[in-house]
C-alpha cells in the first residue's frame, strides 16, 4: 500500500497550468506526481493524459512501473482496460493515460492533442519537442527533474505567467527506506571534503541546481539498436556481489564507431547464475574481457565452456582505457539505462580550488570499467606491462 507523504501534499497544493517540480533522488517526485495524476483521472471524466520519458526502456522502468505499482497496491487495476502494446490505461469514466517517448519534433507533432502533460525527467527531453507537445496540451502540464543543470525549465517555462516552481528533498518522502536514508547520509559526510560530492549531494539530496562540467564522455549518443552488419568486438565483464553489481556489456564496431549494449547489471549473482545468464543472451564462444581480479571465477565460468579471459593489468590503465575511448563516437542502446545513467555522471577529479585532474572519480562506473577492458585488450594494441586495466 503506497503511503501518503508531504511530497503528495505538496504536489496536491499546486494549483497553475504549468507545474515544475524539482528535487533531489528519493524525494518521491515521479511517484507522488502518479499518485495525484491517478486521482485527477478518476475524478474527471474524459481526460486524455500522455506521459513522456526520453526512451520507451526508460518510461518502462520508471513513470509506467510507478502507475502499476499504484493500482495494484490501491485495489484499483483493471487488467481487461490496459493495452500493453501502446502502454494505453483507460478508466470506466472514459479518461486515459498513455506512456510514450518522442525522439523529435515531427512525431511530438504528429501524435495529436491531449488534456493533459507529464514530462518526466524532463532535461533529456529536447526542448523542441517539449515545447510541441505543450502546444498541443489543452490543459495542465507537469515538468520533473532532477536538477543535474539549467535547462529549458528554468529558461523558458519558469517565467511563464501561468507556470508554478515546487521543491521537493528526501526530507518530504516519509516512505525512504533506512538503506536509502544511511546512504544519503553517508554522501553528506563525504561531500564536507569533496568538490564532487559537494556538488552531487547539492543536486541529489538539496534539489538545487548543479553543474555538469567534468563529465569524462561527451562523445555518445543514444540509439535504437545495433546495426546488423556491426562487427562484435568482445563482452566486457565485472564482478560484484552484495553492494556492487555483476555487469556485462557488448561492444561492436562499425563505421569506425563504437555500439555498446548494457546486458547485466545485478546483485547477488553466484558464478553458476553468471552462466545461466551468459546462456540466456545467447553467448556461447564470444569473447569476454573480464576483471582480472577475480581469477577463481573467471576459471569457474570458463569450465562451463565460455570463451573468458582476464583483463591485462599496468600502469595508467584507466586513463589509457579512457583516451582510447574518447578517440571514438560512441552509440549506446536506449534501453542501456544502467550505462547511460554512468556516462552521464563519470567524472574527472577535481582539486581543492576547482582545477580538474586528469582522474575520474571511483563511481558510476560498474559498466564503464568492462567497457575500459575491452578498449585497452581489443581495441589497442597492448604491450604486457606497459598498457592495461586495473
């Protein structure tokens, strides 16, 4: 049963056509704002409500999955009024929500009008192709995020006459796990001697509006799918366990670009799940470049039959596995949510009086250190000792 927390009470309270709702991680944005978009729904007849996410994968995981959760858990879900092929939920009274994602003008266009707008997550969101969408919006519109940077929020939405701004922080969701709550904690020490944390604690935990500058890749893009004629290059593979996740990516080449796919990405997996997993995307005698420090359980899974090799290790791995990357445009499945989450948030060290240092920050990169694995042992050639990973 969900719980009903200031954030709802908060969001309730708004009262303008154009909502913008800005807050830290766990401060139950997206999942109040379903909550009070299910109510409005019920009470008014005839509503046509479209939800927007950057990417179909994201709006899955996301928005559509908080809908579910919430009627289910309030008795109200309807099983026969759902299309699953369109993500289209009608109710008895005649009003509908739909979950979509729009990549450009022209479909935001050509998807036609509604009542009503919720952008989720709204800096990946062009702001061509939100503005058309709220052209074509009768009625409200909500806007959330987490504010990582300025945007067309703030620069074009803001000073609307008709447009309202609400903050929300973890303090307004009385539903925070105690795990979550320690490590926000946890994060606020660390940020009292770190520039980084100071700053991702400013935009996660305060809802204030940070900087993006330092982000080690700017050289990627989503895309769709994998060319067909892209040639494998190998699997990057790490280990993890309780607080840090297995993961798995695919790398290929074409055109003299990279495609990379996100397949794992889960706790708590022993080796024999590994390989059932491994089996279950289809990988048999591929190539897999994995962490060398696990060398009892890249033995384990290459007794099963999988072409697995440890990663070479050596002086100024990462950097090195860093530059040969950058060398690269790189295309990233949209539905990689996991590694576009990282690439969006790796970056370069800072010192004491701002001056970025040529290191990244150990975090966000539970897929970017497998990627670093192949570019250093496939897509370089590797002298033993001189060039590696670690």
């Amino acid at each position: 049963m969900f719980q009903r927390t200031t954030a709802v009470d908060k969001i309730r309270s708004l009262t303008k056509r154009k909502k913008i709702i800005q807050g830290g991680t766990w401060a139950g944005k997206t999942y109040g704002i379903i909550i009070c978009l299910i109510d409005y729904l019920i009470k008014n007849p005839g509503k046509h409500l479209t939800v927007v996410t950057e990417t179909i994968p994201a709006i899955k995981k996301g928005a559509l999955m908080n809908f579910f959760e919430i009627m289910m858990s309030s008795n109200r879900w309807n099983q026969s009024q759902y299309n699953a092929t369109d993500r289209i939920y009608k109710f008895t009274n005649g009003s509908v929500i739909e979950f979509n994602s729009f990549d450009s003008v022209g479909k935001a266009q050509a998807a036609g009008k509604r009542t009503d707008l919720f952008i989720n997550e709204a800096p990946y969101i062009a702001y061509d192709v939100a503005d058309a969408l709220i052209m074509r919006t009768s009625g409200n519109v909500w806007i959330d995020f987490n504010p990582t940077h300025e945007f067309w929020a703030h620069t074009e939405i803001l000073s609307n006459p008709d447009a309202e701004f609400l903050l929300l922080k973890y303090t307004d969701n009385e539903a925070l796990p105690k795990t979550i709550y320690d490590e926000l904690m946890m994060k606020l020490e660390k940020s009292k001697t770190s520039s980084y944390w100071a700053n991702w604690c400013r935009v996660y935990i305060d809802g204030e509006i940070g900087s993006l500058q330092g982000v080690v890749f700017d050289n990627w893009k989503q895309v769709s799918e994998i060319p067909t004629d892209a040639k494998l290059i190998a699997y990057g593979k790490d280990f993890g366990y309780t607080n840090d996740p297995t993961t798995l990516i695919g790398v290929w080449q074409q055109g003299g670009e990279l495609w990379l796919k996100e397949f794992l990405y889960e706790t708590g997996l022993t080796n024999p799940m590994i390989c059932e997993r491994l089996r279950s995307f289809g990988i048999k005698k591929e190539e897999i470049i994995a962490d060398s420090a696990e060398p009892k359980s890249i033995q384990e899974i290459r007794m099963q039959g999988f072409n697995i090799h440890p990663a070479t290790k050596g002086k100024d791995s990462i950097t090195s596995g860093i530059d040969v990357l950058q060398r690269y445009k790189i295309n990233v499945t949209a539905d990689s949510l996991n590694l576009i989450k990282e690439l969006r948030n790796y970056k370069w060290k800072q010192d004491k009086d701002g001056k970025t240092l040529n290191e990244p920050i150990d975090y966000y990169n539970h897929l970017i250190d497998p990627l670093r694995y192949v570019a250093l042992n496939k897509l370089q050639l590797v002298k033993r000792g001189v060039y590696g990973i670690t």
